[in-house]
C-alpha cells in the first residue's frame, strides 16, 4: 500500500528530527499534500497513526497542508488550476507547465 510506505517515511523523519534535536517527543507533523500528487491524505493520516507506534511519536498529530494545483501557459500566461496530470491551457489549448500541485513533503515537525 502506497499511503503506508509514505506514512512511514514520515515517521521515520519526524523521529530523526526529534532525535538531532535531543527532544524526547513529537508533538505535531505538518506535510504537505499536492492536489495531483495522486496521494490519498485521508489513508495517510490513517497509516500515520497506525504506525507511529515508537515512543518518541505516539500520540502525535499530522497536519496535512492540500497544495493546489497551479499551472501556467507559456504562451498566452493565462494561469489555471488543472484537475487532472493531463492538461492543455484552456485559453488557447497549447501545452501549459505546472507550478505547484504534486507536492509530498514533510514542512516541519513540531517537537515538544
Ligand atoms: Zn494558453
């Protein structure tokens, strides 16, 4: 399962973090989520609490931070936001680029 590997690796960060910090505990994760990163934040936060089960991490919140989708067309610089990886601007159908939106990251841990 794809949320668990990345629930996972979560753990593993904000534990690392908490241990350079020499903190006993992780108080609060804050990750963020792009909107066609094709993860599912629900199952996360679900896998998140299945597997922060180590001392340093149980009992800790995950924040998830939905990062919209932004794109913008080169061509006419009319910018969108594209519900789906596959997309022409709607302006005047050329290839756009993505700005924003496939996001998965850890933004900071909160250690308390
Ligand atoms: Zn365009």
């Amino acid at each position: 399962m794809h949320e668990m590997s990345i629930a996972m690796s979560i753990v593993e960060i904000a534990e690392e973090t908490a241990r350079e910090a020499n903190a006993d505990k992780v108080f609060k994760v804050n990750v963020d989520i792009g909107e066609l990163s094709g993860v599912m934040s629900d199952s996360v936060l679900f896998c998140y609490e299945a597997c922060a089960t180590s001392e340093i991490v149980a009992g800790s919140e995950l924040v998830v931070n939905s990062i919209e989708a932004v794109a913008s067309c080169p061509s006419c610089e009319n910018s969108f936001s594209p519900k789906d990886r596959y997309f022409l601007c709607p302006g005047c159908g050329g290839p756009a680029g993505l700005l924003q939106g496939e996001e998965l990251s850890v933004r900071s841990v909160e250690l308390s």
